[in-house]
C-alpha cells in the first residue's frame, strides 16, 4: 500500500524492541486535543486504477495540436537517449551530493553542465542551476545590487513580462527600484535606455532575442552600462547560441535563462532550468550550488561542492540567496542534450530554427491583410499584424488544428493586433504551409 | 572517470537532423552571430550514453543504497509516476495554452490534477487553500514568507522581525530577510524544546511570525505547540510551518489545527517524487482563510459547470513566484502518489516512519550520545562527542559508513548539537535494512574505542579518497578548459 | 597558542599593532585555529572610514564565514592585497604576513576597550571550559 516492508511480526518486534505497546504511544506526544479534525481523503487505490484514471486526465489535454507558441518556452525535439539518461535511477533517486566520494557521478555531471553553460554564454563561470528563467533573473539582479553597493535596475521591455513580474514580486519588499525602458517598433530604444543609466544604477537588464523576437547587438549598451560603473545583465535562448552572439562576446557581465529547449519537455509549466554563467570576479557574489574540480588525499581528479560559504546553512540571514537546490536533474538533461549534439548538431539545430521561421515570414507576409514585422532580424520567432484581434484569430485557429501563437496584447497594451509566433525545427514544410493557409481562410 | 570533452574526436558525429526541407534563407548579420562554433566534443551516441551511465554507477541512490539523509526524507519512489508523468497528454502540454482564448478547455486534465492536489494537501495539513506554484522547499518558504509580509502591509502594520529557533533549518533566517525582515533566534532549553522564557520575552507587536519545524529538527514533536501559537497569535503575529517534517504527522496531526498559518511543504520529501540529485523539487504552500487573498497568481479555480480555469483577478495577490503553476511534472507525480496510498497508506507511512526511527534510536543509544532521549518522530539525533574524544569525528562515521555501502546520515546539523548525526530512515526501509545499518554503526563505535584509525582513514573503496577542499575553495576551477 | 604581548585584542578575535597613528589589524592565532585552513579574504577598500567595532572584513574557511569587525575607529590606509592570492598567509603567519589591513586611527583612547595579552589569554581560557 504505502511501499512499506515491514510484516506484523517485524512491527511488534520491533516495539518491544523500543520497549512500547503499540503503534499508538509512539504518538504520545501529540495531545489528543492536537489529533486531525478531519482526514478525509479517499481510500488507496491500485496501481492500475491511478494510471487508468491519469491518462484519463492526460487525454483531456490537447496534444493533436500543430504548436506554433513559443514566448520563452519552445516546443523543441528531445533525442531519446536524453530520456534515457534522465531515467536511470541512480541518478534522478540521489539527492544532493553533500558526500563527495559516493556522489562523484552527479558532481562531474554538474561540472561538466557548467562547462557548457560557459560555451555557450561565452562567460567564465556558471552555478549548478537554478529554478526557472525567472528566478535566474531575480538572483543577478540581486547580485549586481550586492556588488555594485547601489539599488536602481533597468530592464528593458523586452524582457519577458513573467520574468518582470517575478522580479517586481520578489523584490517588493525590498529596497530596489525600477526603471522600465519601453520598447519602440519591437526594439530596445537606445535613447530612453541611455538617458536613465546613472550611478545610481546597479544593472540593467537586456533579453536577446527580446520577447517580440527580435534579435540585437547589445555592444554599444553593454559599453554605456560599464561606462557608469553598473553591471550588464543578459537573459538569453539557449538553443539561439548555437548561432547568435553569445552575451559574454557582447561584453555582458552576467547570463541568465530559461534552459527548458536543451532537452526539456514543455510539461505545462515545469519543471524546467534556471542557468546563470558570469564573469569569475562575480562568482563569490553567485548563488546556489557550485561543483568544483580539486584533487583527493593520492592526487586523484575529483569533484566537490565549493565555496559553499556562500549559502544559506552557513550564512544563514546573510547569505547571497535562500536558494538550497537546484534543478539538477534538468541540468543532467541539458548537459547530455548538448553532449549529444555537439557543435555540429547545435549549429544545425540553431540553423534549421532560424531558416523555418524565415521561410514561415515568406508564406505568411503573402497574406493580405497580415504584415510581418521586419524592423529587426529575428532568430525563430516573430510578430505579425493582423487586421483583427489576435485572441480572435487564435481561438479560431484552433479549430483547425493550430495554437498559431501567442497574442501580444495579452501582455502589452495597444498590441491587440499583434501575434507572436515561434517555429521550431519540428515545424514541417508542410506545417508551416498549413499554418499559413489556415490563417488565410480564417482572416478571409 | 575522463571528462566528457577529453572524449572528443574531430569529425564523430552524435545526433543528426535531416536537410532542412525549407529553400535557405540569407543569413544574419555577422554583428549579431557568434565568432566561433560553441567549444563542445564531438561524440558518438554510444560514446554519450556510456560516459553518463558510467558516471550514474558513481552515486549512492535511495534504488541502490540505504539512505538514511536526515531531514530530507530519502524514501522510496515508486515507478509507476514516471511513467505518468511522462505520458504526452502531460509532458508536451505547453503552458500558455490555457492563457489563449479557448485553450482552457485545452489543458483541462493538467489544471484538474493541479486543482485535486491542492484540495488533497489542504486536507492533510488542515489549511484552506494551497498554491502550487513554489519549485522547491526553500521557493516556498521565500513564498511564504512574503504572503506574511503582504498580509501585515495589508493590515497597515509595520512589522520587522521573524522569529526562528537556533536549531532551525539555515534557509528559514535566509527566507526571512528576502521578505524585508530581521531574524531573531530563541534558544532551545536543556529538555530539546524552543526555551518558552526567551520566546515571550522577545514576542511583541513588532513580530511578523515564528517560524518553526514540527517535528523540529531534532525529531521531537512539542506538545506546546499550540500555546506557542496562541502566544503568537495574541501579539498578532502569523506562524509558520516548514513542512520539512510532515512524514512524520501524516494524519497524525495537521498543521492547521496546531494553530499554523502559513505552511510549505516538500513534495520531494513526504510524496515520494525522486530528489533528482538535489531538484527538481516542488513546495508548494497553504494558508489559513485570512490569508488566502494574497495567494500568487494566478489561481485554479472550478467553475460552475465542473470545468477549470485561471483566475488572474486577485488584486492583493503577491504576483507571480513561479513562470506558471509550479513544478507540475512533480507535482503529478505527487498526486498520483496519494491517490494510490489513500488515507490509510498515508497514515501507515507516519507510523511505519517513526517506528523505524524510535528502532535505531533505541538500538543505538548505548553507544552513541543521544542528547535528548525521548521518543522522537521520523528521525534520531545522535552525537559523535564520545567517538570525537578519540579523534573519530561525526564526518569520520559518515565516510566509513559509505565505504560499508550506506549512505551516510545528515552530519553536523542540527547546528546545536556538536557532531550531530541526524538518522531519518524513512517508513519504506525494513528491518533487516535498518539491522545491518545498526550493526555497522556499532562496530564504528567499537572500533572508535579500539583501533580508531580504521574509521578516519576512511573511505578506501571508493572511486575517490578524501577530496582536498580547501584546494577546491582557494583555486576555484569551476569549468574544463582546454 | 601564541598571543604576543605587544598586541590589543577584542572578545572576536581581532588583534590591533599600535605604530604611531597607524593600526594593524589582522585574526589572532586561536582564531585561524578555530577557523581551519583560510581559504578567502574579503578586505575593506583603502578610504573606508570605519567605527570601533563595525563590521569591515570577512574570513572564510571551507565550512565558515566568520565577520571581522574594526579594533578602532578610523580610515583605512592599506589592505593586505597579498592575503586574496594567499589565504593560507593568515593560517601561516596570523599576526606578522598575514595582517589584513591598516588603519589611520584618530583616538588612541579606544583602546581602553580592548583587552592586553594577559586578558586575552584569559578569555580565550575561558571560551575553552
């Protein structure tokens, strides 16, 4: 029933054992005025009778959906041997490897995840990962705040709204304070950005591509920042880096994002990883766990967690963060996904993402009625205009197989019109022409 | 073991895609693109998967080893919520969906799950209402902690300290300042509970809440709890549950009606979802009626016809702790977890986990100290102070027990006892299980006494020796390079 | 245990070197003992201008961070940047190489705070029972 061993002899063995009667007076201690009001919850169930009725539910959700929503969390194709990794139980039943010499196949695991989140960022350091995109975000702010001794961050618009939203929530009781920049035609305005940039400023905070899917050179932004003394803060795509100038090239002091499309199912929502690489003057001010190479008492290679000075079960209220986990399991994902792949497979992967989203423009931009916008280059996402409200067509679209984006106007206002759409290599041809059809009739 | 890109051989090729099969297009600028290709090892498949399931034989495991981690509740986590979880109708669920117009009746089976989880969980802590959104224990206390802050602004009181006991877990104070708040710590007495004289004296109008484990970290359940939380409450501050401990009181006692306001929970801990060698995790967070409206958004709710949906107009809602609505490929697994054990699964859990822990403590007392003898909850607190008068320290007996195949308890913590080793062997171990765990404890303390060099040079046969961590902190190498 | 005579002492450990207007400032021996092999040094800045007793460096082993507060009240004159590539100096030598920092005092008098060698030795004496 509940996985227990134990059979009645082993029970009453082992209260005599203890030297009690029952079950009962091990409970002694919680007066009865204490006991549960109530406890209603439903008898067991058989193996068989929970997974029949969770497929149940399983089937309610939609899956015949042709997916073209990104925003930030991307429907990309997972190589089994991922899967397979993942599942192997040493692994995904360990906990954190506080004891290094039975726990050397997760620290190097993580040592080796680190590596490649300092490839692909382009920076020298990276943690061992944390929650989500969002909380990454939170924790470099937070970092630049205690680096910098000074308490304004600016973030631009572009920056994803749950991102902000999680940043405005987890700072509210704290003392920072915010400048949003916003965006003009789906771009970083350069002019608003640089005239709210002071000493007072501890970071600011850039997203490439931005949410509308465009895709910048932060350069010229990252030499202002720098030029006030303040830290340069990217929140980035990882699977875009297989092409796209990674923030350490742009001079950025510190990466963050969402690592859910190096191998990650969508899973409504989670869970998914946080990943943060910085220059490696920042790393005492980083938070989470951090797995180090060293050697053991024969000279040995081996790995440990370092520098853990500066956590929570050491520093308690003075720590650089309360956060006490990381996502490693997720982490383990990314590293095999990215090992898998190589430089090859990530430049390819990259490569097929961004020539479908242009080749899904071409289709689309013959629509009349419906406009592309092409303001910036974009990597696999982009905006469309449409000549009605998006939520409309979206909902119809539906109908017809598609969930052909994400309505803008959801998280921007006067952008009731606007659809941001992503295509991602599992995107067919054939997809993207039926996408494209689709719309037409549905705006016909 | 060599480093995956020590493995690299130009030109071996791993995973392909086909052709693109759509007409290229120009490419971007070379200002926006990278320089070089990312430095990664070319690998074959085979090369990939061996190097990581060599690298998975290196670890201890709750499937292969006993594992008795205190605090963290290392129990056995059945298969079958794998499998579910990985079914398509959950795992390709993309979260947005039920943000789109119509896509609600889209995602109606993952908002159901999410939406049965919370009612389960505020039936076994006794509280009204759950979010799912925190990631992980240490998310939800942050969680918590704010919707403490927020439920004093919105009274218009200015609140600025958070009491927590000296053997509470180092994330509670952490927390705590995240939420704008000062941490003061009550003593624990000579009898194992938070010293009731020191607490009073300290508890006034200024004091936003008392946080607090129970069982506390010394496995011992107070049986003045509830006046702790009439003290508390009198002064109109909130108290709080680290739920760390709940396998202990699964229907035994619920946090709501000890008088908790705010509770989180470990989903990784309690319900059985793997550990995932330190995430993902799930901690989720329940509150009291008075509390309810400042729950993150957005919440589940069931609307009159049976179906589900998202509520997004909550006003004095904290915002968003989580991008959705939490971990949700672990909360499912959870979830089906308590649907198979039901009411007396989860009670016998409780039971069969303090029978298991009073079992050791007894077994073990005459040769370990035992600063607070009396029947404990889900996990013993032993001290290494004996051993240590012979140079056999708390982490000696850990690295000696992982050379016999265990894995070793918690060490050091809680930080009040001196070389604390905290055994919480979990309801899903047997007997035998727990006699040879005892039996190789004893022995390292004979041999403590007798030849105390066996223990310290320990371990011998593991793939590393002891690692030099003073080296790893004072030259940090933190990444390959080649 | 070494406690050089010619040395101020606080109840955390610091110890202070009057020279002139000057102060060295560094841990005490039973400190660095306590504390295990030194493994990071975070340094006030030259210019911090500093109270008696306020919080101005911190010291970290592999398992503890401990705070270091001020002997004096006064401007800090020269950090020993030595200490960040070599740790292990405050280990080796707590009160000659391994100092932290100088200070430019401008009330000797806060020294009637401080303890002598004498009644450092006692003090720790009685930490130790």
């Amino acid at each position: 029933m509940s996985y227990v061993p134990h059979t009645k002899d082993d029970i009453s063995s082992m209260l005599k054992t203890i030297g009690v009667s029952s079950i009962d007076e091990l409970f002694k201690d919680i007066p009865q005025a204490l006991r549960p009001k109530s406890f209603n919850i439903p008898p067991a169930s058989s193996e068989f009778e929970v997974t029949q009725h969770l497929k149940k539910l399983a089937a309610k959700n939609a899956t015949h959906l042709i997916n073209f929503v990104g925003a930030g969390f991307y429907d990309h194709f997972i190589p089994a041997a991922v899967d397979a990794i993942a599942s192997r139980s040493e692994f995904y039943t360990a906990y954190t490897p506080y004891q290094p010499e039975c726990s050397q196949g997760w620290l190097q695991a993580i040592y080796e995840y680190q590596t490649i989140i300092c490839e692909l960022t382009g920076l020298d350091v990276s943690n061992a990962s944390l929650y989500d995109g969002g909380t990454a975000i939170y924790e470099a702010a937070m970092m630049a705040i205690r680096f910098t001794g000074r308490n304004k961050i600016i973030m631009d618009s572009g920056v994803n709204l749950i991102y902000r939203t999680m940043l405005y929530t987890y700072t509210s009781n704290l003392n920072v304070e915010f400048v949003e920049i916003p965006v003009v035609h789906g771009q970083s305005s350069r002019e608003e950005l640089f005239k709210h940039i002071d000493d007072k400023t501890a970071a600011v905070i850039m997203q490439n591509p931005n949410f509308f899917g465009a895709v910048d050179d932060h350069s010229d932004v990252v030499a202002e920042v720098h030029k006030r003394g303040a830290l340069a803060i990217a929140s980035v795509y990882p699977v875009s880096l297989g092409m796209l100038k990674p923030p350490g090239e742009a001079g950025f002091d510190i990466a963050t994002g969402e690592g859910q499309s190096l191998g990650i199912p969508l899973s409504f929502g989670g869970p998914y990883l946080g990943f943060m690489a910085a220059k490696k003057e920042l790393v005492r001010q980083m938070p989470g766990r951090i797995v180090g190479a060293t050697v053991d008492s024969e000279g040995k290679r081996g790995f440990v967690l370092t520098l853990q000075t500066r956590e929570q079960h050491i520093r308690r209220e003075k720590a650089t963060s309360n956060i006490c986990s990381n996502e490693a399991l997720c982490a383990l994902r990314a590293v095999v996904f990215v090992a898998l792949l190589g430089k090859e497979g990530l430049k390819e992967l990259a490569e097929h993402n961004f020539q479908k989203a242009e080749f899904a423009k071409d289709c689309l931009s013959r629509i009349s009625g419906v406009q592309v916008k092409r303001s910036s280059p974009t990597f696999n996402e982009f905006t469309v205009m449409l000549p009605r409200h998006a939520d409309e067509v979206v909902y119809r679209m539906i109908d017809k197989g598609f969930a052909c984006g994400f309505p803008l106007g959801r998280f921007y206002k006067g952008l009731d019109n606007y659809l941001l759409i992503a295509v991602t290599e599992k995107r067919t041809k054939e997809d993207i022409r039926r996408l494209s059809d689709s719309l037409e009739a549905v705006l016909g | 073991m060599k480093l995956i890109f020590e493995k690299h051989k130009e030109g071996r090729v791993g995973f392909t895609y086909t052709k693109a099969d759509v007409p290229l297009a120009l490419p971007l600028e070379a200002k926006y693109c990278r320089k070089a290709d990312v430095h990664l090892a070319s690998l074959s498949e085979l090369d990939v998967v061996r190097h990581y399931t060599n690298l998975s034989r290196l670890n201890f495991s709750v499937d292969t080893n006993f594992y008795p981690l205190g605090s963290y509740t290392m129990k056995y986590n059945p298969k079958f919520t794998e499998r579910i979880a990985s079914l398509e109708g959950f795992s390709q669920v993309h979260p947005l969906l039920p943000q789109l117009l119509g896509g609600g009746m889209l995602a109606q089976g993952s908002l159901e799950v999410l939406f049965e989880t919370e009612r389960l969980l505020s039936e076994i802590t006794g509280m009204s209402a759950f979010t799912m959104q925190p990631l992980a224990g240490a998310h939800g206390e942050l969680a918590g902690a704010m919707l403490i802050a927020a439920y004093h602004k919105d009274k218009g009181s200015r609140r600025k300290y958070v009491i927590v006991p000296d053997s509470s877990h180092g994330t509670n104070p952490a927390s705590a300042a995240i939420a704008g708040y000062q941490v003061k710590v009550i003593p624990t007495g000579p009898d194992g509970y938070m010293d009731l004289v020191e607490y009073q004296k300290h508890l006034n109008n200024e004091v936003a809440a008392v946080m607090l484990t129970c069982p506390d970290t010394l496995g011992i359940f107070n049986p003045q709890i509830k006046k702790i939380a009439d003290m508390a409450h009198e002064v109109g501050a909130l108290m709080y549950y680290d739920g760390a401990n709940l396998n202990a009181m699964l229907g035994k006692a619920r946090p709501g009606d000890l008088g908790f306001d705010v509770v989180h929970l470990n989903l990784h801990k309690t319900f059985a979802t793997p550990h995932g060698g330190g995430g993902p995790g799930s901690g989720p967070v329940g509150v009291s009626e008075s509390l309810v409206e400042f729950l993150p958004i957005p919440r589940i709710v069931r609307r009159s016809d049976g179906t589900f949906a998202l509520d997004y107009h909550r006003h004095k809602s904290v915002g968003y702790i989580a991008p959705f609505y939490g971990n949700f490929g672990v909360i499912l697994k959870a979830y089906a977890y308590m649907l198979k054990l039901g009411k007396e699964g989860l009670i016998q859990a409780a039971e069969l986990a303090v029978l298991n822990a009073n079992y050791c403590r007894v077994k073990l007392r005459e040769h370990y100290d035992l600063p607070f003898d009396k029947i404990c909850m889900h996990e013993c607190v032993f001290s290494a102070s004996r051993q240590a008068k012979n140079g056999v320290h708390a982490i000696d007996i850990a690295k000696y027990l992982i050379d016999k195949g265990y894995h070793p308890p918690t060490v050091y913590f809680p930080l009040i006892v001196k070389e604390a080793l905290m055994i919480e062997p979990t309801e899903t171990e047997s007997k035998e299980t727990l006699d040879e765990f005892i039996e190789i404890m004893i022995e390292i303390a004979r041999l403590s006494k007798e030849n105390p060099i066996l223990v310290t040079q320990a371990p011998l046969h593991t793939p590393v020796k002891r690692l030099d961590e003073t080296k790893a902190a004072r030259e940090p190498n933190l990444r390959w390079q080649q | 245990m070494n406690i050089p005579k010619n040395l101020f002492y606080t109840k955390d450990h610091e110890w202070a070197r009057i020279e002139g207007k000057s102060v060295y400032v560094g841990i005490t021996d039973y400190a660095q003992g306590s504390l295990g092999d030194i493994t990071f040094i975070d340094l006030p800045k030259v210019k911090d201008a500093l109270k008696q007793s306020e919080y101005c460096a911190t010291v970290e082993s592999v398992k503890a961070a401990s705070e270091v507060y001020a002997p004096f009240s006064g401007v800090v004159s020269l950090v020993n940047s030595e200490l960040l590539a070599h740790p292990e100096l405050v280990n080796q030598s707590p009160y000659e190489l391994g100092y932290f920092f100088v200070m430019e005092i401008s009330n000797e008098t806060e020294k009637t705070n401080l303890m002598d060698a004498v009644a450092y030795e006692k003090y720790v004496q009685g930490l130790a029972k």
